[in-house]
C-alpha cells in the first residue's frame, strides 16, 4: 500500500512551508504525481488556569479573513530541542505564563496533501516566568478565561474556527483528570 517516492521538487519555500511535487511508484508500480504542503511542527495547547478555566485566544486570522476562536499554538523553531519546549515557548509568547506540566495528550500527522506533525499538550500549573516576552510580530490576540465546560461545550457545537482546537477539547477524558 505505500507508496515510493522516485522524484521530489521543491516548488516553493517559505518560512513555515514548502510546496513540493513528488512523483511516486504505486504497489502496481505505476507512477502518479502527489502536490504537498509541507510545514513546520506544530505545537497546539490546552492552558488551565488555577480557577479550572481554559485560556482561549480570539484573535484575526488572514488565512480566513476573520476573527477566530481558538487555543494557543505554534511552530517549533530552529532553538526548539523538542516539542514540549516549543509548547512553552509559545506559552510564554502568547501568554505570558510557562507551565509546570506540560503533558501530552496526542500527536496528529497530516492528512491528504498536509505533511506535518502536531502536538497536542495540556498546560497547568501556570505561573509568570523571570524575563520578558512578547507576542510575535503581526500578532494581536485577546485572551479569554473560559470555564472548561462551556470550552468544551463551544467545541461540541463547533464555535472554534481551529481543527486543532476542536481536537484538543474534544479529548475531554485526558483534559479533566
């Protein structure tokens, strides 16, 4: 069932992506082409504050020309050493907190033309890390404390624009132990 890839030209390359055209062998040993996004590892993450209430983002977000709901995330980048790392890093960023558990919940690893990997974590135990952070440039996001049942109930019901973020609260048995 897998497939073989013979040829692999990159057609564009961004910050975060790349677009590839790979031609491949079948298991019949025919060859079909395949267009894929490639991006960075993704890092996707559920904070709870000390009063039990999720820190949900609403922020603007070109891609859908709209404000959109959602948890915090990010990429990882070159100074990442791994995946948790990145989830504080962005934490830090887009919060202002680190966290002293930062436990993963799941992975995801693309779909269709997607090459990327994701991590899903869940942070508590928030606290104000020494040193400054600031959001990254371009970024402009409002917080919102959200009780986590009506955050998993805006889940159920679809209120968040972020695949990942439905995903994350979804996973209600791993985020209310």
């Amino acid at each position: 069932m897998k497939e073989k890839t013979l040829e692999s030209k990159v057609l564009f390359e961004g910050k975060v992506l790349k677009l590839l055209l790979e031609t491949v062998e079948l298991h019949d040993g025919s060859k079909a082409t395949r267009e894929i996004v490639e991006t960075c590892i993704g890092v996707n993450f559920l904070p709870i504050n000390e009063n039990g209430e999720a820190l949900l983002i609403r922020e603007y977000r070109h891609g859908p020309q709209k404000v959109v709901w959602r948890v915090p995330g990010g990429w990882m980048n070159n100074s990442d050493k791994d995946p948790k790392e990145a989830a504080q890093r962005e934490l830090a960023e887009e919060l202002g907190y680190k966290a002293k558990n930062m436990d993963l919940i799941f992975t995801t690893n693309g779909s269709g033309i997607l090459r990327q990997k994701e991590y899903y974590f869940l942070a508590r135990g928030l606290y104000t890390p020494k040193g400054h952070y600031s959001l990254d440039e371009g970024e402009n996001l409002k917080v919102h404390p959200t009780p986590i049942e009506k955050a998993i109930e805006m889940a159920r019901k679809a209120k968040l624009d972020k695949g990942s973020s439905l995903l994350i609260l979804l996973s209600e048995n791993k985020i209310k132990k």
